[in-house]
C-alpha cells in the first residue's frame, strides 16, 4: 500500500505540472499562471556541556490558474541530542542520538467549476521515527470552495471522502498483570478529509496563515493545525514563526496522542 500511496503522490504533482503546461499552451489568461510559493529553512546546534543540532525545511508552491487551483509540499524535521540510555550493564550512559526524524509531503490538484468551487484529489504520506503513527499515508477526492479572496484575505474549504492506511508506533500493553511491548498491525479505514486554509496579510510586510487538516475515521481521527507569522524582509526573504500539531485520537499506552513543533526560519519566496 505504501507504494500505492507513493505512487498516488507522484501522479498528483505529475498532473499538477500538466495542467500549467496545458494552460500555457492554450494561451489562455490566468490569475497567476506561473508557480509561487516559498522554501523554509531553520537549524541550530550547540556544543559544550550539552550537544544537539536541530534542521527543518519546508517547501510550498501554489499554482492556480482560470481551470486549476493546485498545490505541493515537502517537509523535512531531524534533530539530534544528548540522550540517557541504560547499557546491557544497567548503567546509564549518556549518548548523542537521534531524537526527532521526520518527512512528509502531498500534493492536491483541483479542476474548478466555476471561479469560486472546484473538485480535488489529494494525497499525502508522513514517516515519522518517533511519532504516535511510523507511517501514514492518505488518498482523496472532494469539493472545494473559496469563500474569500481578495489583496488581504483568502479563506477556502474542502471535504470529501477518503482512504487511508497507517502503521501505529510500538507501544505496551498489560497482560495478566504484566507490561509488554507490543506492536499493533497495519490499519486501514475510510475516512473522511476536510481541510481550512486561512491567510490574512497584516501588513504590507507582515501575514499570518493557519491551515487545518482532518482525516477521521472510525479507527483513529488525525487532526494537524499549521499556523504561522511571516515578516518580509526583502522582495525574497522573510522571517517566519510556525506552530504546528498533531493529534491522533487513538494510540497505545505509553504513546502520546499529541505532537508540537515550534520552528523560526528563514524563508525564500520564489
């Protein structure tokens, strides 16, 4: 399944790529026709008493045209640090390690119906080391509508139904009084997608974008909020401020159902 999703993911951008091929050729006038969007990049490390080193990077690029509104993404988290871990000994070392390893990325194409509603697919696929689920990925189809658009406002839906497949992280259970690992098998569910995209400019140097993801099924109901505060430095570079979670509703004892990034990156705006 995981190489469904992939592929699901890559025919996605694929059409994404076609259908401004298709409209450059045609000649026709768009509101934007070529691709905008920006690449974030964030890293720090300290030495000395206490070692980490810390990268994340996000890419984001919007087409929408007079026939498509389409959309890619690609995020990157790894952080490394200095963690307590219990030797075969029973003796507590201290090591740098890997505490945070995760990418994900999706793509969503939509063929509009009129200036406002438009339908959708979309897909996306997360892998997470430490997080409630090692993999997810989810494939869509939906209605979209643009309630608001104008030079300081854009607010837009979509919902729709859709199929998704997990694989929970390793966790405990209790057993005739006993705590064991254990590991649960791969899930699967339909599950039904909405997603809320908000953006507000402050400013003429300053915006603020929230974006909320659903994905709830009878099994788990994945919810992942993004908010962040862009400040222009340039014409091309910003400084932003992002938060982000991440919530499933059900995992295994020992495993917590929420997850938060903080980020403070350097954006290029292409």
């Amino acid at each position: 399944m995981k190489k469904i999703l992939m592929t699901g993911l890559a025919l996605a951008t694929l059409a994404t790529f076609a259908a401004q091929a298709q409209d450059t050729s045609s000649g026709a006038q768009t509101p934007s026709g070529n691709w905008t969007g920006s690449g974030q990049l964030g890293f720090a490390s300290t030495t000395g008493n206490s070692r980490s080193q810390n990268l994340n990077a996000k890419l984001n690029l919007n087409q929408e045209t007079d026939q498509w509104k389409n959309n890619f993404f690609f995020d990157v988290l790894r952080s490394k640090g200095d963690v307590n871990e219990v030797n075969a000994a029973g003796a507590t070392i201290k090591q740098f390690d890997t505490t945070a390893n995760r990418y994900d990325g999706g793509a969503s194409v939509g063929y509009k119906l009129d200036p406002r509603s438009y339908i959708v697919t979309a897909a996306r696929y997360d892998h997470d080391d430490f997080g409630a689920n090692r993999w997810q990925g989810t494939l869509s189809i939906g209605y979209g509508y643009i309630a608001l658009k104008d030079d300081r406002t854009e607010l837009s839906f979509e919902i729709g139904p859709g199929y998704t497949e997990y694989q929970p992280a390793p966790g405990t259970i209790t057993r005739n009084g006993v705590t064991v690992p254990f590991t649960e098998p791969r899930q699967s569910e339909v599950v039904a997608r909405g997603l809320v995209n908000y953006k507000y400019r402050l400013t003429d140097n300053t915006a603020f974008e929230d974006t909320f993801l659903m994905e709830a099924g009878d099994k788990n109901k994945y919810l992942q909020n993004d908010a962040g505060l862009a400040v222009s430095m340039t014409k091309k570079l910003s400084i932003k401020v992002g938060f982000q979670i991440r919530h499933n509703s059900v995992v295994l004892p020992g495993i917590k159902k929420t997850d938060t990034l903080a980020t403070t990156n350097i954006v290029y705006n292409i």
